[in-house]
C-alpha cells in the first residue's frame, strides 16, 4: 500500500506525489514532471503504491494498466481510456471524471466516494465490493456490469444505465435516482432502503 508522505512545504496540509518530495500544488517544474508522469504511466502495464492525489489525467490512452493499493485523492479524470484495467485496493475519492471510457474494467475493494461523473462508459465490469457513495453521476452507462456488494449510498444518479446488471447486495440508499434504468437487472437483490430491526 501508498506511503503519504507529507508535502515538504512548511505548512502545507497535502501529500507528496509520485516522484517528488511535494504536493501538486507546490511542484515548481509542473510541466516537466507531468510529462515524466506520463512517459512513466505509459511505458509500464501495472502499477503499486503510486500516490497521485490532484492530478488531471486528460486524453491520455491507458487501456489495459493495472492498478494495485494506489491513491489518487482528489484527482481529475478527463476524456481518458480506461478500458480493461484493473484497480485494486485503490483510493479515489473526492474526484471528478468526464467524458470517459472504462469499459470492461475490473474494480475490487476500491474507494470512489463523493466524485461527481459525467457522460463515463463502464459497460461489461467487473466492480466488486466498490464505495461510490456521494456519487453525483450524469449520463452515465454501468450496464452489463458485475456491481455485487458495491454501493451508491447518499448521491444523486440522473440518467443512468444500469441494465442487465448483476445487483444483488448493491446498495442505493438514500440515493435520488432519476431516469435510471434497470432493465433485466436483478434490482429486487439490490437493497434500496436502509433495513431497521422490527421492534
Ligand atoms: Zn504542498
């Protein structure tokens, strides 16, 4: 698993990044170390321990690359191919993702909670015991997937395709669902409300 290492900026609150001693806000060769970053991501196909908090991934072409006890905090995802990676044990939380492909991608024991998504593509994953809670998701396509014992508690989901799912013990509690579709899915395995014990 990540180290978080302090930013070595006196005061500064946030974690070192992949490759330096400060956070993203205090690299001073931003563009140099973001080509690094680059270069890097792309000459290998798996990953561990790497710490991205608040980086922006734009347009960049990652199909295949695994991920193993990674964190990107806060980070951006935008117009970037995902399609069949595989993350495990990963922390993104507090991110946005738009425009995105992540098709046929493999998500288990991973933290995706209070991200806003837009217009993203998941169809045929795998995403396994999964923390979106928070989720603010717009036109976005989850069918086909696998979603067991993932969770969608507390967000707001408008427009999205969850049909022929696997949902048994997915949660959506406290969740406002708007247009959503979940056609041939097994929605009554989902738990929609919180279970209270009968007095
Ligand atoms: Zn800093």
């Amino acid at each position: 698993m990540f180290d978080l290492t302090p930013c070595e900026v006196s005061g500064c609150r946030r974690h070192a990044v992949w490759n330096s001693a400060v956070c993203t806000n205090h690299l001073t060769n931003f563009d140099q170390w973001s080509s690094a970053l680059k270069q890097y991501l792309l000459s290998k196909n798996e990953f561990s321990s790497l710490v991205l908090n608040r980086v922006t991934f734009t347009q960049l072409d990652l199909r295949g690359k695994r991920f193993k006890g990674c964190a990107f905090l806060g980070a951006t995802w935008q117009e970037t191919q995902l399609d069949g990676c595989e993350f495990r044990n990963c922390f993104l939380d507090f991110g946005s993702f738009r425009d995105c492909s992540l098709q046929e991608t493999t998500w288990i024991f991973c933290s995706v909670s209070g991200n806003t998504m837009k217009n993203c593509h998941w169809k045929g994953s795998d995403i396994l015991h999964v923390n979106f809670n928070g989720l603010e998701a717009e036109s976005c396509d989850f069918s086909e997937s696998d979603l067991y014992f993932s969770r969608f508690n507390a967000g707001t989901l408008t427009d999205v395709q969850f049909r022929d799912c696997n949902l048994k013990k997915t949660q959506f509690i406290d969740t406002e669902l708007i247009n959503i579709n979940f056609q041939y899915s097994n929605y009554e395995e989902a738990e929609m409300h919180e279970e209270k014990d009968e007095l």
